[in-house]
C-alpha cells in the first residue's frame, strides 16, 4: 500500500458527518441551532414576514366525519340496548358533532383571512395562516388557507405515539421539531395574531405563554390575542377572577378579546393588523419581520 492510500485509511470523519456525534449528547447545541438557522432560512426563501397562528384541540373533527362516526355508531333501528363501553363511545361522537362547529369555523376564518391577506400589496407573504401542523383545528386552519389558495404553515412535533402532519400544510412550509421550546419560539417570533379555539392542556399551555410574553412586553410588538367560543373558555378560565384577586393588573384584561363567529373573528384581525403592521411605512429588508424582542 502506497503512502497515499495509508493516509486515506487513517483520516478522520469530518465532525458534522459523523451522525454518532451529531445525534449524541454533545450534537445537542447544534441540534438546537439547527431548528433555529433552518426555518429561518425557509421563511426567508419562501418570503413570508409574518403569520397569524390558530391554536386549538386537536381532537376535533369536520362535521362531516363527525356525523358519520355518529350514524355508524347509533345503529338506527337497533331495539337491544348497546353496552356501556358503546354507549360511552356513542355519547362521544355525539359530543363530536357539538365540537365540529369549531372545526368549520376555524376553516372559515383561515379562508377569510388568506384571502385577504392576499390582496395585500406586497413583495412578501403577510399574515400567513400557521398551526402545529396537526389534525384538528390545526388541520381545520391549514385546509381552509389552502382552500383561499394561499400558502399555509404547520409547526409540527415529532412525538413518541408520532403526529403526522395534515396534508393541507404547503409542502415547502411543513416543519418538523424535536425541541418543544424551539417550535414555540417559531410560534411567537414571527406571529402578529393568535386565534385560540377551545382544546386542552397544550392549547392553554400555549395560550399562557402568548399572554406572558405580551404581559412582560417581552415582545416589542402588540400581538393580537382572540379567544374563540366564549361558552367554552368561560366555564374554563376566568380571567376576570385573576383580577379581582391582584394577580394581574385590570390593564391585563386587554390582552386578550372573545369572539364567537368567524366573521367577527375575521373584522377583528382586519382591523387590528391594518392598524398595527400595514400602516407603518414598508421594510426595505427582504428579511421576514421577526417579531421584535426587548433584548
């Protein structure tokens, strides 16, 4: 064997091929970095500026598949009474079909909205409709931007029991984390508008941690913050009550609005986005408008 062929044999693997190190404790750093430099790269090449997030359960379906879950499971015609375990999944998707009201309102308001945001002059894409890339309301919020023609974001997470993205999601715009706190600073950093709809511990989680960053004014930038189906969120939360005991300020309470059709939901955006981020004179940059922090 020639020298050259000695040396081949002995060189190293450069640190950023070797998948052991990357994928290992030590690769974490630039795992993090990673979910950081990539969407940022993404947004910019798919020049979007800015989004408007729908948060909600994922649990949800269309009323269409909620009602014939329901037909299946009622057995019309049936005279021997159906087992208690049947009996509990019938009340269930009849619960279902109560819920999927807020599905084909989310998709309503994702189509108002795009369509709009479309007829915006601008070298950019503004207010993009974004979810966490799921089924649900987030598949509700995605299929009706697609349905507006418009591009739409998912934010997905890879889990254990594995989420699948929706297919609704542009595909240039589907991203997948490993890092909670990295997606929810893609859910923050660049949202102008938050829309939540009824859902459970991750949709308040995420809800609280808006309101904190806006409270804090840790972001430079208002971020509208709309609660959607006020017969739910007040049998859930009461805000109010937090006022009254001292633990936020009276001023807090206007963080935050509760609307009840997408139409309202709709003329409320229009507004507030106009107010807050059209009128102000046009960035130079080709640059999205990373929400602003304080430091």
């Amino acid at each position: 064997m020639d020298d050259s062929k000695k040396t081949e044999a002995f060189r190293a693997n450069l640190a950023y091929e070797s998948p052991k190190f990357l994928n290992g404790p030590d690769g974490r750093p630039l795992r993090i970095l990673a979910e950081y430099a990539e969407p940022l790269a993404r947004f910019r090449h798919e020049r979007v500026q800015d989004t408007v997030v729908f948060f909600g359960s994922a649990r949800f379906h269309s009323r269409t598949d909620a009602e014939e879950e329901l037909t299946v499971l009622e057995k019309p015609g049936s005279v021997v009474p159906a087992p208690e375990e049947e009996q509990r999944k019938v009340r269930r998707a009849q619960m279902n079909v109560q819920m999927a009201r807020y599905y084909e309102d989310a998709r309503r308001l994702a189509y108002l909205l795009t369509q709009w945001s479309m007829s915006i002059p601008s070298r950019r894409r503004r207010f993009v409709v974004t979810t966490g890339g799921g089924p649900g309301i987030m598949e509700a919020a995605n299929r009706g931007a697609r349905e507006a023609g418009g591009e739409t974001i998912g934010l997905n997470i890879r889990l254990p029991f594995e989420q699948m993205p929706n297919p609704y999601i542009s595909p240039d715009l589907n991203f997948e984390f490993h890092y909670f706190f990295m997606r929810k600073l893609w859910f923050a950093y660049m949202a102008k508008a938050l829309v939540v709809y009824p859902g459970g511990f991750g949709t308040l989680d995420e809800l609280f941690e808006i309101l904190t960053l806006a409270q804090t004014e840790k972001l430079a930038k208002k971020i509208v913050v709309l609660i959607y189906g006020e017969d739910y969120w007040r049998k859930v939360i009461n805000i109010e009550a937090l006022a009254d005991a001292g633990t936020i300020s009276e001023k807090d309470l206007d963080l935050v609005r509760f609307v009840n059709s997408p139409e309202q939901a709709f003329e409320i955006l229009r507004e507030e986005l106009t107010q807050l981020h059209l009128n102000p004179p046009p960035l130079k940059s080709h640059a999205p408008e990373l929400t602003k922090t304080n430091r």
